[in-house]
C-alpha cells in the first residue's frame, strides 16, 4: 500500500466520520440531510444529485473517493448550524443573565432599534438569500449592544 493511498483512505474515512458527527449534532437521518442538501442546493440554484441512500452508503465504506455531492452536504451543514450550546464562564454567565434580565421592548421600539443596526448596511437586492445572510449577520453583531443600551436606538 502506497503512502498516498493510505491518506487517501484516512481522508475518506475523516469525511464519513464528520458527516456522521453533524447528522448526530443536528439530529439528523440520513434521508433527513439528504433533503436538507437538497433545500440548499435550491437556494444557490445548484441541482442536488443526493439520495438517502447514496449518504448511507458513503458513511457505510462503500465509496472509494469523495463524491461530488459531499459539497452539497456541507452547504446544508452550514445552512442549518447545530442548536448545541457551550458551556459559559461565569464571567460570561453573568453577563447573559444582566442581558437577559432586560425587558425587551415593544415591538414599535424593537422596529425602531433593528432599523437603527441596519441602517449602515449595503444590501445586494438581487441575490435575495444574500441579503438574508448579511442581515442576520448584521443583526446578531449588533443587537447584544442594542439589548444593553436600547435608549441609544429607541430615540431616533
């Protein structure tokens, strides 16, 4: 056995394992992930070419090299990350818990604040599933500070 058929085969057996890992931290089947893969694919107008069984088989040895649809896997892993929380310092704990103390405004106020975070923001309007990306990213940076300060957005 060659030097780069054994990394070859490692490789391939780091990849099943990941998948299995993923499925396992979301929950997931393997017809479950298929479905997935293929709601992504549609999002970034690919055509997902992967069934149920086609991942029970990879993560089964059956595959001698990575296929063509691993990529399509990888997308609905990142379009859905896992709902598993780290553990917090306390420090950290503290800190959540003073956030999470707060009363959260009415919703006239929160339109007000959420406004106020992404008022700084250049959108694409073309790529619609972008947009949601850049907003959501935008939204999740600023909004623990808009929590912690709401007078500073609500007062526009």
């Amino acid at each position: 056995m060659t030097k780069r058929f054994h990394s070859e085969i490692e490789q391939l057996e780091r990849v099943r394992i990941w998948i299995r890992e993923e499925r396992g931290k979301r929950g997931w089947s393997a017809k479950r992930l298929s479905e997935e893969a293929k709601i992504s694919a549609k999002r970034r107008g690919k055509i997902a070419n992967v069934s149920q069984q086609s991942i029970s088989s990879f993560e089964a040895g059956h595959n001698k090299s990575i296929p063509a649809w691993i990529s399509l896997l990888v997308d609905a892993f990142e379009d859905t990350p896992p709902s598993i929380s780290l553990p917090l310092t306390k420090s950290e704990a503290t800190s959540v818990d003073k956030i999470c103390a707060k009363k959260i405004p009415p919703e006239p106020d929160l339109r007000k604040i959420f406004l106020g975070l992404l008022a700084t923001m250049d959108v694409n309007p073309n790529d619609i599933w972008l947009s949601k990306q850049q907003i959501a990213t935008s939204l999740a940076k600023r909004f623990p500070i808009a929590m912690s300060q709401p007078q500073a957005f609500i007062d526009m």
